[in-house]
C-alpha cells in the first residue's frame, strides 16, 4: 500500500496546507451528523462501517473489491452509485475516487441532492482549493514531525496510524467552510 504517501506528498507540494483546518478525523464529523440520515459511503472504511450503522436511518456502502461486498449489509458494487448516492443526505468519498477518476461523477450524482460531501482518507490532499468543486469537508493527514516519519518509514513502519504515530507523527485534520469551530491561526498571520 504505497499510495497514500506520494498522493498526500504531490499535495504538499501543489497546494499550502490550509490556515483554517480542526484536528478532528473527518469520518467522526460525518458521523456525529448521521442520525437519522441516509450516509452512503464509497470506499469501505471497516472501523465506522458499523458505527454508522447504527446511527443512520440507512447507510450503503459502494465498494470495488468485490470479496467485500455484502447485500444484506448494504455493500454494494459502484455501479449502484446512481442509485444510492441520489437518495443519501451524507456522502462519504475515500480519496482513492481522485485517482481512480470516478470523483467527478460522484460529486455531481452528491449535488444533484445536495448531499453534504466529505473526502476522507491519509491521501486526501488537504487543500482548501477542493472545497470549490463541491467538497464540503476535506479529512486528511497532517505531517507533525518530518524526522520521525523519516525514520518511522526507513524502520519500515507497519501501523501508519498507531498511537505513536498519532501522539508523535500524524495528526488528523479537517477542513471545511461551514464547520463551526475555533480557527487555528498562524503567527504570522497577526504579527507584523
């Protein structure tokens, strides 16, 4: 699995990380605005497939890998897409969809009903540029300490999102234009 890092790398490099971004897994906002709603999620991420289960009034899940998909579940091959994504409140797209090129027709199948849109995952590229296309919260990862990600990738590191890794390497942040939090403000950005 060597995506997720030259993804979220080429973004850093493309874009400035946002000035106005909240530590928060994006997965957890959508959830916290799921009950009662109809979530539908592209790209299965197991540990909160159960978690919105229990809070929506439905929730799909459309997934490529095949020995995944469950219909009594509701995990559905993409192509139900044009089906699900029309009724949902909530739309959850890994950012696997930008490279596999099926974030456009997501996107305009989210708006059509205007479906709250997050883009989630370690490769999302965390800029605020995205949130003009129809994104309305962007959950990625932020690099907190360089060396020690160096070092943790030359050692060959195994669970990218450990507590080490968290507590010491990675944080993961959220941004959106409608979320209402306190911004986290630069230094630079008051002082002369």
């Amino acid at each position: 699995m060597h995506e997720p890092f030259p993804l979220n790398k080429l973004s850093l490099l493309m874009y400035p990380q946002p000035r106005n971004y909240r530590v928060a897994n994006a997965l957890d906002l959508a959830l916290e605005e799921s009950e009662g709603k109809t979530v539908t999620m592209v790209g299965y991420f197991p540990g909160f497939a159960d978690k919105f289960r229990k809070r929506a009034r439905r929730f799909y899940i459309l997934e490529l890998n095949q020995n995944l998909l469950d219909t009594s579940k509701n995990v559905l091959f993409t192509f139900a897409a044009e089906e699900v994504i029309p009724k949902s409140d909530i739309v959850t797209l890994t950012a696997t969809t930008i490279i596999n090129k099926s974030i456009e027709r997501l996107l305009q199948l989210s708006k059509s009903v205007s479906a709250k849109v997050y883009l989630v995952g370690p490769s999302s590229p965390t800029s605020d540029v995205l949130l003009d296309y129809g994104i309305d919260v962007i959950g990625g990862v932020r690099v907190k300490d360089e060396k020690k990600l160096v070092r943790a990738i030359k050692n060959g590191i195994l669970y990218p999102f450990s507590d080490y890794m968290r507590r010491e390497v990675l944080e993961e942040i959220a941004i959106g234009i409608f979320l209402k939090w306190r911004i986290r403000i630069d230094a630079s950005d008051v002082l002369p």
